[in-house]
C-alpha cells in the first residue's frame, strides 16, 4: 500500500517536528493531484493534526452531486467565479494570463518599460529613484 507509506512518512516528519517545535501541534497541507488524494487520506486519518486541508485538482475525488446546494455568495462573488470558470473552461490558467499580459506590455509601451526590483543591491545597470530601485534592461 504506497498510500499508507506516504500517510505514515508524513505522520513520522510530523513527529520528528513536534520534537524540534513542541508548540507546533496541527498544519495545513495543501495537496495538488495525487498530493489533494494523500492529503485527504492524512486528514482523515489524523484529524488532530490537520488545520485545514486544501485541495487543488485532487485525483480520486468524485465530482460534485447534480443536486448539491453550495453556499449562497455574493453577487460580486458570483460574477467573479463565473468569470474564472469561463477562463477555465478555455484552458487559460491564471500563468497564461500573466505570460499573455507580459508578452504584450512591450508593444502597448511606447518606451522600453522599468522593472520595479524593490530589494535588488545598487549596480551598473540599477538606478535610484523615489520609491525603490529600478532595473533597466
């Protein structure tokens, strides 16, 4: 059972933890995949030791009942979840929004755009200004 010996290996590090960090009692895990599958099987399991528990695109999840009653969210709420699922749904991820925006921002700019870096160390291409330091590339 390789689900058992992931479920334990973490029970066991959690364990070793304790040891190091007495205060340290419960934990979120968050579990992507096959990691949401192990990570629910470890909350039920060991209840006591699990904060919360997030799921993203867990396998071994069934889907939603037609029939299911969620919550009732705001109408703000509602517009924007209904607009990320239509994204979704058209296989843009919130990273092929950030490379689309990024692979356009060179053309809407009429002048080489400045990379704000606010911990970057003063070198030949930074330049101080107001508000941090900026890259030039």
């Amino acid at each position: 059972e390789a689900s058992q010996f992931f479920i334990s290996s973490l029970s066991e590090w959690a364990s070793e933890f304790r040891k190091l960090e007495p205060s340290f009692t419960r934990f979120s895990i968050v579990g992507h995949s096959l990691g949401g599958y192990l990570g629910t099987l470890f909350a039920l399991k060991y209840p006591q030791s699990v904060d919360r528990l997030m799921l993203v695109s867990p396998v071994g999840i069934p889907a939603r009942p037609v029939d299911f009653k969620g919550p009732q969210r705001a109408l703000h709420q509602r517009v924007l979840l209904g607009m990320m699922k239509m994204l979704w749904d058209r296989n843009m991820s919130p990273q092929s929004l950030a490379r689309y925006e990024f692979s356009i921002w060179p053309r809407l700019s009429h002048q080489q755009p400045l990379l704000k870096v606010a911990s970057a160390a003063p070198c030949s291409r930074t330049r101080s200004v107001s508000g941090g330091n900026f890259w030039s590339s």
